[in-house]
C-alpha cells in the first residue's frame, strides 16, 4: 500500500509541472538559495552523493536513509547588505515507515525606511520569506535505489503585503557504493501561490536538475557534474544594451550568434562543475564553476570570478563545520556557514566515555 501511495504522490508531481513555465521570473526565489555551504562551494544546485550530511537531504530528498537518523545540520549566510537567510533541518528514521526530515528555512531582508506618496517618513518596516518543510525518503533494491519527497508550506511577508503558498520536490536516486557513484534527478518547487501579494498570482521557481559524483578510485577526489534547469533549453539571453557585442561595420547593427555558437553557449549553461577534493579524514576542500552565473553576472569591460565558488570543510568526531564563499557578482561575495551534527553519535561517545572512566576508577 505505502508503494502504490508513493506512485500516486509521483504522479501527481508530474502532472503539475504541466502548469509550470519553463523559466522566467517566479516568486519565493529565496528556495533557490544554497541549503548549505558545502552545496554553496560545489554550484549552488543539486549534489548527488550519499553520506552522512543532514544538510543535504533539505535539497535532495530521496538521500535520506536511516545512517542520518537524529542528524541535524544549521546553515547561515549573510547575503548583500543587511539581508541574511539560513535554514535548520533535523532527521528521523522510524523502522516502520522510513526517514523523515523536518526543516525550517528563512531568508531576512533587513530593515527599511518607510515613506508615504508625499515623501513623509512613516517609521520603519521589514521584509521575509519563510519555509517550513517536511520530507520523506525511502530506499529501495538493496539500497541502490532511493526516492523522496518534500512538501513546503511557504510565507512571505513584505511590509503589508502577505503570500502563501505551497511546494513539492520530488528526487529518485541511483547509488553504487563500491563505485562510489551516484546518480539523481530533482523536480524542484512544483506548487502554485495560494495568497498572491495583490491581484496576481506568480508561479514558483520549478527546476529540473539532474546531477552525478563519483569518487575516484585511485585518488582522494570527487567530481561532480550538475545538468541545471532542464526544463528550459534556451539559458542565452540578448542583451541589446550590450556595449561590447560585436556590430557590423556597414550597418551598426549587431551581429546576431551563429546557430553553432548559439547552441554551444545554451549547452554549457546547463552545466555545473565541481570538485570535491578529500587529503585528510577531518579536511575537504569543494570548488567549483557555474558558466551561467559568469555569463549573467559579469561586468562588460573588465574580467571576473563570477561563477566561481569554493569552501573548506572540518570534520572532528561527529562535529562537521562548513564554510564557502561563492562568486555570484562583483558586488558581494557571500559567506556560507554550516554546522552539522549526528546527535545519536554524540550520546554514543558520551556513554562510552563514561563507561571507560568507570573502568578506569574501578582498576
């Protein structure tokens, strides 16, 4: 019975993407955000690989498995100027029915000036965008196989201006751990805006990802290849305000990309690549290059990062501490923080410390 709910539940999800745009402006962008700064080092997107990385799971559902059992991870990153956005998730795995994670995600965008149609101050207001979710994930065929789903009931808040509404990912996942490889594809945010802002109601950002990692064999490196927003073919984006854009010298008019050009540039926007790079048992370094956010970020007459992102990673005991700064302009470069525990593990080592001291006293 619970297979056959978990089909009608897939089913479902892929009946709404029916009603999704592909691309565009949409609203509740904040859910496109890294959930971590380890995802945050490697693109930004999707990371397929199966560990032991509450974090993770908030993005990935279908990675959720019982080894995550009382994980719980915090993230935060200051994003530009005042505005700041995070999320906290905690997992449970129930023998009866699979693993479950609960998870709430915030993005604040400071504090403003309020003035009314005259110029007259009239105090002070703020703006927010708030997720909680809660997610499902199973595996299946001796672990190779593993699906998950998430629902978030979504609320925004901006000065007096409310909406809600609600979201659906959905992810199936295939893993060979003697391989070390593992293979996922992501429908993001399939939903619609209950509570519109005004009059209109705005679609949610839907996302097709399907992203691979394999760790080496022979090498203490892991690589990752991110295929992003598969729903929508055509990433390019013409920019007559482009002051560098080759023109014709006859007519002044600018020369259009070749159809060969053209279809090189939209294919290598889809792609994220991304190393992860493991010397050490307690030390990780990820980085990474996103050719679409360089594309869309860089400044015209002078050369950038933009698109680049890395990070470090500390892992001592059950404690695994994350930092990354990702490239998205020339403007401002984020800092990404995660901390991540396994409280189960931490009860473990506490009793067995006890244990070994009692020893100790009684000899």
């Amino acid at each position: 019975m619970k297979k056959y709910a978990f089909v009608f539940l897939f089913a479902c999800c892929l009946l709404s993407v029916r009603t999704q745009t592909l691309g565009g402006v949409g609203v509740y962008n904040f859910l496109k955000l890294p959930v971590s700064a380890r995802t945050a080092a490697l693109g930004g997107g999707l990371y397929a690989v199966r560990e032991n990385d509450p974090a993770l799971a908030l993005l990935n559902p279908s990675m959720l498995n019982p080894a995550l059992h009382t994980g719980i991870a915090l993230n935060m990153a200051d994003y530009f100027s005042d505005a700041v956005y995070g999320n906290l998730n905690y997992i449970h795995h129930f023998k009866q029915t699979g693993t479950f994670n609960f998870a709430f995600n915030f993005a604040s965008y400071g504090t403003f000036d309020r003035y009314d149609a005259l110029g007259n101050e009239e105090g002070k207001f703020s703006a927010g965008d708030y997720a909680l979710t809660a997610g499902y994930g199973r595996e299946f065929v001796d672990s190779m196989f593993s699906a998950g789903m998430n629902v978030k009931c979504i609320f925004s808040s901006y000065e007096n201006y409310f909406s809600a509404g609600l979201g659906v990912d959905f992810a199936a996942s295939y893993y060979l751990p003697k391989r070390g490889f593992a293979l996922t594809l992501l429908l993001s945010n399939i939903g619609a805006q209950f509570n519109p802002y005004a009059q209109t109601r705005e679609r949610l950002p839907f996302e097709i990802q399907l992203g691979l990692s394999q760790k080496l064999e022979h090498l203490p490196v892991r690589y990752s290849i991110t295929l992003q927003q598969l729903q929508r073919w055509n990433l390019y984006n013409y920019d007559p305000a482009d002051p560098f854009a080759p023109t014709d010298g006859n007519t002044g008019n600018r020369v259009p990309l070749s159809a060969g050009k053209k279809f090189a540039e939209n294919l290598f926007r889809h792609f994220v690549f991304g190393l992860e790079i493991l010397p050490v048992k307690y030390l990780t370094f990820q980085v990474s290059y996103n050719y679409n956010t360089h594309q869309e970020m860089r400044i015209f007459n002078r050369r950038g990062v933009a698109g680049l992102a890395y990070g470090v990673g500390l892992h001592i005991k059950q404690c695994h501490v994350y930092y990354a700064r990702s490239h998205g302009s020339m403007a401002s470069v984020p800092n990404h923080f995660t901390v991540a525990v396994n409280i189960q593990d931490l009860m473990k080592n506490k009793s067995e410390k006890k244990k070994y001291v009692k020893i100790k006293e009684q000899q």
